[in-house]
C-alpha cells in the first residue's frame, strides 16, 4: 500500500488559490464543480474526485461535479447515502482502504470493474446541517495522512460556501420570477441548501417537470443511472439514461417531444432497457402525460386543485398517509385490549379522521361533535352538536386537525372530562405551537408546523381548498387584507402577522 510523503503545503496552497478562484468566477455550477473536484484530485495525487449532494428528504446523492471517474461509474445506480459510507452522515471523514472489499461500499463489484480501490470521504456542511460529500478515489491501495485529510476538509468547507451561495441565488432568482411572472404554479423561495439543483438542464422540458415535482413535494433524481444495452466483450458501446428517478414511486422517467423520430428512438431503448432489466419500473412521457402520471399516484392534476391559491407545498398527499399509517399504529398498540372512542370536532377533520380510523386495526366506536366560536370578550364556545352517546367508563381520544392557541381545545377536554371518561387523551394532524395560548399535553402529533396559514386536507380559507390532497401554505396576498381568519379545526379565531 502506498503512503504518501508529508507534503509541506506546497502542492495545497496552489490548488486553494485556483479553487478559490473558480469558485468565484461566473461558471455554471456544474464546471466550477467539476473544475474544483480536478484541482482536488490532483493536489492529493488522486485518481478521481466526486462531489455529491445530498436530496431535499436527504438520503439519495446526486454528483454536481467530478474528475476522473467514468461516466459508467457515475451512474452506475443510486447512490443512498444511508448505505454508501454511512458515518460521513455523522459528520466524520471517512477512509476505505479497499473499496471491493468494503461492506461500507454500495457497489463493489462495479468498484473494482473500474478500478476503484481507496476512498476518502469528507462531509460537506452547511450551519452544522450534513448537505452532501467530497470523495477521493485512488486506483492503487493508498494512505491519506493528516494533511490530505485537513486539506479535504478544508475543500468541503469551501463547496459548502459555493452551495450555499448557489442555492441563496436560485432563491432570489425565483422570488424574483415569481413576482414579475404571477404564474400559479412557481416554487416559492425556500431556504438555501433546499433550493439547489443537483444538476443542469438538457433541456427546458426537465427542469419544467422537476419544478412540477418541487412542488408537489415528489423527490426526484436528474440521470441518476445509466443503463447498458449493447456490450462489445467487456466494453459497453450504449446505454440509456432514464431524466429521473422518483424514489417514492419507484418509477424511472424518461421525457420526449411529440416528435415521432425521437419517441421511435426512445421506445425502441426501453423496450430493451426492459428485456434486460424486467424489474425496473420506467415510463416514456411527453408533456401531455405528466398530469395523468402523477393522478395515478394521488397527486390531484394541478389544474384542478385551485391550486394558484397556494404559495407552496408543506407536506405531500404521500407524506400525510405515511404520517397517518404510523399514528394509526401508535394508536393501536397503545389502545390494544381497550374500547376506544374517537371524538372529532367539524368540519376540518373529517379527511383526517376519515383516514385515521381506517388504519387502526383495534375496535373503535366514532363520535362527531360540532361547535360555534364566538370572538370578542368572553371568548364564548357554543356546542352545536353534541355527543350522540355517552363516554361515561371509556377510553376517548380526542383527534383534531390543527391547534394553535388551545384554548378551545382546552374547553372542549374540560367538557369531555365532565362525562367521566376513563381515560382522554388528544392526537392532532397538526400542530402550530408558534400560537400556543394555553399549554395542553398533546399525546400524538402528525406535524409541527410554522406560523402560517394553511389550506387542504380538510382545512379551507373561506369554506375553500379542503378537497386539496395535499397541505399548503396560503399565498399572502390572499390573507393580508384579513384580522382575523381561521383554519377551520376547534374554529379558533388566528390573528394572522
């Protein structure tokens, strides 16, 4: 194995000045990445060098540059940062002395097809927040000294900074669209390392669909893997490169024009791509589909979901059901050999509530009550509807959609607490502490979410926007004319800032 010779700062400090220097200049990001991971390589006498950022649900790491590493390599599958040198998520460097070897390496046996024997990896952080990763590749067994591995850490920092600054200009950019453009559907200014791209754009049709993505809160992948068609012994002489991968659903994408040379073309590759690879799930859409796709998927069409309302997506329709299914299984272990009684107030709970009691897989009996809020002095609580049965000896769980004061809430247990229950307890699909009034124990929570107000799922903004299938952020411009809005849930009053 070789060992370096302990470098006097000669070869780093050269490769520090250049990579400052492009890091500050007017490339894409995609070449000052690229330009960055070549000075990297070569100061540390590597092979290669991968720069990769972490996804928005950080797990899966897309390259935003690389030097020396083949395009085969690149794309050789996804690449879960969970699983592919794990402790850098923890902020470690990480040293893989031999990477065919390593039960820390995702792919070994592509590792050594192409030559791929040490690794070094580093951490790049941005406010103490893992955002993705600097690899060195070495064909050769090697040993990295203290210095290489501080002057890693040193180029992690600086792509740090870079991404940072990329995502702040992607910000602007988009405020900045969105108010001269007024168009329904623009992701909203986020904040900056959720904001970067992983990659650039072949066409203007991509970054169409991601930002339909974006905004339905659908991870996605750009040409995350490659997959070979012909071979010619050893050597692969064509692959097919999917645009996207949605790890939610699974599914590959591959987009197209209507142009009927190009969707021949294309068919004729996935129809091999599946004779090959019969388990992968891969689509062909043109511009028509997508709608339809993402239909398929629960995500309502986006014409259809009065969704220019909305400034942005706080959770997806997915993210609420997979919240829901694991409340519904707390609730059930919890209550197992109980008779439960679910009590929920109208109108905005009836989505939750609806799909709650459906995946508690104990006996349960349902109450609906109703109420009136009156603001003013006194802060009076009418019940319009109350219990149907009586509750005198079981086990209530009040469910709720959101609170925010709690001090409705707070009325409301009192008077169930009045029928003696044996026990009670409340479960809220949200809840926005920012506004909390009266302290109440909340023993099960979907969401925790910001000061803002919120539509879909049941909730509305003047009796609209609860048949939305996902839960969003009302645009601003909608609500600044009102002092006092509510979110239907308990019909608490909602001084908005």
């Amino acid at each position: 194995m070789k060992k370096r010779k302990p470098d006097t700062g000669n070869g780093y400090y050269p490769a520090l000045r250049q990579i400052a220097r492009i890091a500050n200049s007017e490339l894409s990001l995609r070449r000052i990445c690229n330009a960055i991971a070549k000075s990297t390589a070569k100061a540390l006498r590597a092979d290669g060098c991968r720069i990769s950022l972490l996804g928005v649900k950080k797990r899966y790491l897309s390259t935003v540059g690389a030097y020396g590493l083949s395009d085969f390599y690149l794309r050789k599958g996804l690449l879960d940062a969970h699983k592919s040198l794990p402790e850098i998520l923890e902020g470690k460097l990480v040293f893989v002395p031999d990477a065919t070897k390593d039960e820390r390496v995702q792919h070994q046996q592509i590792a050594e097809a192409q030559r791929v024997c040490s690794i070094l990896g580093a951490p790049i952080q941005n406010i103490g927040e893992i955002i993705g990763e600097v690899r060195i590749y070495t064909h050769e067994p090697h040993v990295f000294n203290e210095e290489d591995r501080t002057f890693l850490g040193s180029i992690a920092n600086v792509a740090a900074i870079l991404l940072e600054r990329y995502g702040l200009q992607q910000s602007l950019q988009k405020k900045h669209e969105l108010v001269q453009k007024q168009t329904a559907i623009t992701q909203p200014a986020q904040p900056p390392n959720l904001a970067l791209r992983p990659a650039e754009f072949a066409h203007p049709s991509e970054e169409e669909f991601a930002n339909i993505l974006d905004f339905y809160c659908v991870e996605w992948l750009y040409e995350p893997q490659s997959f070979p068609l012909k071979w010619d012994k050893d050597r692969v002489t064509e692959m097919f490169t999917p645009d996207f991968y949605l790890p939610e659903l699974n599914l590959y994408v591959e987009l197209t024009t209507l142009k009927q040379n190009l969707i021949t073309a294309k068919n004729r590759k996935l129809r091999k791509l599946k004779e090959l690879y019969p388990a992968t799930n891969i689509k062909l859409l043109n511009k028509n589909d997508i709608s339809s796709l993402l239909a398929s998927h629960g995500y309502s069409p986006i014409e259809e979901t009065k969704s220019e309302g909305v400034a942005r997506i706080l959770y997806s329709h997915n993210q609420i059901q997979r919240r829901v299914n694991s409340l519904a299984k707390q609730i059930s272990h919890d209550y197992a050999g109980q008779k439960l009684v679910i009590v929920g107030i109208l109108k905005g709970v009836i989505c939750f509530i609806s799909d709650l009691i459906q995946r508690i897989s104990i006996p349960l009996s349902l109450d609906i009550m109703a109420i009136s809020h009156y603001g003013g002095n006194g802060q009076v609580v009418k019940i319009t509807k109350d219990l149907d049965t009586s509750i005198n000896g079981h086990h209530v769980l009040m469910v709720e959609d959101i609170i925010d004061t709690g001090m409705t809430l707070n009325y409301v247990l009192n008077y169930l607490k009045a029928h003696n229950p044996a026990s009670l307890r409340t479960c809220t699909l949200l809840d926005r502490r920012a506004r909390r009034l009266v302290e109440i124990p909340l023993d099960y929570i979907g969401f925790e979410i910001p000061d803002k107000f919120v539509v879909g799922y049941g909730l509305d903004f003047k009796g609209e926007y609860r048949n939305l299938p996902f839960i969003g952020e009302l645009r601003a411009e909608l609500i600044k004319n009102g002092n006092h809005l509510k979110n239907i849930g308990l019909t608490e009053d909602i001084k908005m800032p």
